[in-house]
C-alpha cells in the first residue's frame, strides 16, 4: 500500500461514528453525509464515541482499503461538532495519530502599534 501524500486528500467526519461499519457503511456515510465521492482515493477519516478507535476508509485502484487504530490508552483528539467534513493535511494527520490536538492549538496574536 502505497500513497501518493501529494495527490491525496485527507477528509475528517467530525462527531462520532459507529464503529461496527464496515466498508459498505463507510462508504454509504461518504456520499450521503460527508458529500464525498468514496471512489476518489481520498482518505475519510471516522472516530468512535469514545474516542479510542479510529477508522480510515479509501479505495486503491481496483478495491476498497480500510485501516483501523485502536489506543489501548489515551484518546484521539477530535473535533465533536456534527459540522460539514473537515479537510486535512499530511502533516495534521500525523499528529492526530500522535494525539496532538491542533484543532484546539493556540492561535496567533496580533498586535498593534499604541499610539
């Protein structure tokens, strides 16, 4: 399994998702909640209530690929807000599997001139 981290996109279900779906489900909550297209090679991220279990669904040229992440301790971050499909970078992703939590980083200051 080899991925093109270039040409891929990387798209967050906030919220949770039920973990006893499997592809067919997956790919159904794709088209019809997240508005993606499950053929596209695009990678759809999916959490569980607990947030201890998460589910990578995309398809590979000729079939569907899934990986599952189990923590045995700690949680993932994960935005909980039911909003529309998040898109992600490379980078974040990693950090998400490495549990840090920048979707609620620090923000940046600005500052103006006092007068």
């Amino acid at each position: 399994m080899i991925i093109d981290w270039d040409r891929v996109s990387i798209y967050v279900r906030p919220g949770w998702t039920d973990m006893r779906k499997q592809i067919n489900g997956l790919a159904v909550m794709v088209e019809e909640e997240l508005g993606g297209e499950p053929l596209s090679g695009n990678l759809f991220l999916f959490c569980n209530r607990r947030r201890t279990h998460l589910k990578v669904l995309y398809w590979q040229r000729n079939g569907f690929c899934m990986w599952l992440k189990r923590l045995e301790q700690d949680r993932f971050p994960w935005p909980q807000g039911e909003a529309e499909a998040r898109q992600i970078s490379a980078a974040q992703l990693r950090m998400l599997l490495s549990g840090i939590d920048f979707w609620n980083a620090h923000g940046s200051l600005h500052f103006s001139q006092i007068s």
